[in-house]
C-alpha cells in the first residue's frame, strides 16, 4: 500500500497498456488515447493526481457535500 492505503503494484508487477486503436469497450480501452507510441504521462503526474484527489474528497467530506470519502 502507498501512502494512505492507496494500492500499489509490486516490483516486477505487469500492467497491460491497449493498443492505441482500442477506444470503444468492451475490454480495456483508451478513453483518451496517447498521441503517439509510448507518450503516456510521467509516474509524476499520476502521484499528483492522486493526491489532488485525495484533497478534494477530504475538503467535500469536511463540507458534508458527498458524504465520507469511499473506503478500499
């Protein structure tokens, strides 16, 4: 587990990536796909949406907005 129990792959784990014309489902599909071959984002800016996120539902549960955040 990252930093407040977001999940982590482990070393040596595998992610399948589709491929750049899969953009409709069924399956594992771009919603937006990369503009070429090996353009996705830095590991960086993933972190950094992550924690933006985590922000933003902990300021909506502090303003009751939505409720507590989801667990697991």
């Amino acid at each position: 587990m990252g930093a407040n129990d977001t999940p982590l792959l482990a070393t040596g784990s595998y992610l399948g990536v589709p491929a750049l014309d899969r953009t409709t489902p069924p399956g594992t599909h771009w919603v937006t796909p990369p503009c070429h071959r090996n353009g996705l984002c830095p590991h960086d800016a993933v972190l950094d949406l992550i924690l933006r996120a985590r922000r933003a539902l902990r300021a909506a549960a502090r303003n009751n907005a939505c409720g507590p955040p989801p667990q697991g």
